[in-house]
C-alpha cells in the first residue's frame, strides 16, 4: 500500500513535535509541503514553527501556557485546557471553541445551580454552602466532579 497526501496528514496529526513534521519534510521528498495543507496546528507551536504552517485559520489551544498569535491569518480558536464557564461565555461571543468546561462556585453563584449541558467538570465546592438544595441533576456531559457532595444532596445523573 502507498501512502498518499490525505494518509500522511492523518499519520503527521499524531506527531508530538516540530522535529516530526521537519523529518517528513526532509526525508521524503514526495511529502514536502505536508505542514502547508494543514489549516489548523495539530502541535502547539512557537514563532518558529508558526511560520512553517503557513496556512493556518483555526488555531488550537492545548495548554494555558501556550503561545497565541495575532496574525490576521486565524479566524478562530479551539481551547483544550480547562475554562471557567464564565470564561466560555466570553470565548464563545468571539467565535472560538472551549473542549473542557468547568462549572465554579463563582459561575453556580452568577449563573445558577442548573448545569449547562457545555460543561464536562464540576469545580472544587462548586455546591458549597447551597444548604436549601435537595438534589442536584447532573448533565452526562459530566465526565470529573472536584467535589463529592454526597454529604447533603441526592445526585441524579442523567
């Protein structure tokens, strides 16, 4: 079997560093161009390796400390690290996606105690002090609760 461009660009998605996309680059004549066809970065990247994915208009954001770029050229954000749902909404106004969605006590106290069916995980007393409280329904969107509150509540999940 020959690999073609659209096989190589699923196998490079896998790649855990920029030394991976050089190395097909270089090594395979066939391939070159391959960081070109991609229109988001399947690697976090830093000014260097920014300008070797020249075609980039959805940038994703796999950790915090990640750098962005305001380039003109990305139209639109994916965030993989965990955002307040607070922080989500703001995202959200300005067209950009959020993958890991905490609900906080800060957001339960703005927003109120139903859950958003956006949010995967219940922040650390999220329900704390919520005494008038007898149940709670949790979203199968959840998939990590920082705090047990079985204490107080009867937990349905949906």
């Amino acid at each position: 079997m020959k690999l073609g461009y659209n096989e190589i660009m699923i196998v490079s998605m896998y790649f855990d560093d920029i030394k991976d996309f050089i190395n097909l680059e270089i090594g395979i004549k066939r391939f070159q161009g391959n960081m070109e066809r991609f229109h988001f970065n399947p690697i976090p990247l830093n000014k260097y390796s920014r300008r070797l994915f020249t075609n980039i208009e959805t940038f994703h954001i796999y950790n915090y400390t990640d750098e962005e770029f305001k380039d003109g050229r990305i139209f639109k954000q994916v965030i993989w690290y965990k955002v307040y749902y607070s922080t989500y909404l703001k995202e959200k106004k300005q067209g950009n996606i959020c993958k890991n969605i905490e609900y906080t006590k800060e957001d339960r106290n703005t927003y109120g105690n139903t859950i958003p069916s956006e949010v995967k995980s219940l922040g650390y007393k999220c329900f704390d002090e919520c005494y008038s409280l007898k149940s709670i329904n949790i979203p199968s969107s959840i998939n990590e609760i920082e705090l047990i509150v079985l204490k107080m509540f009867i937990i349905k999940i949906n």
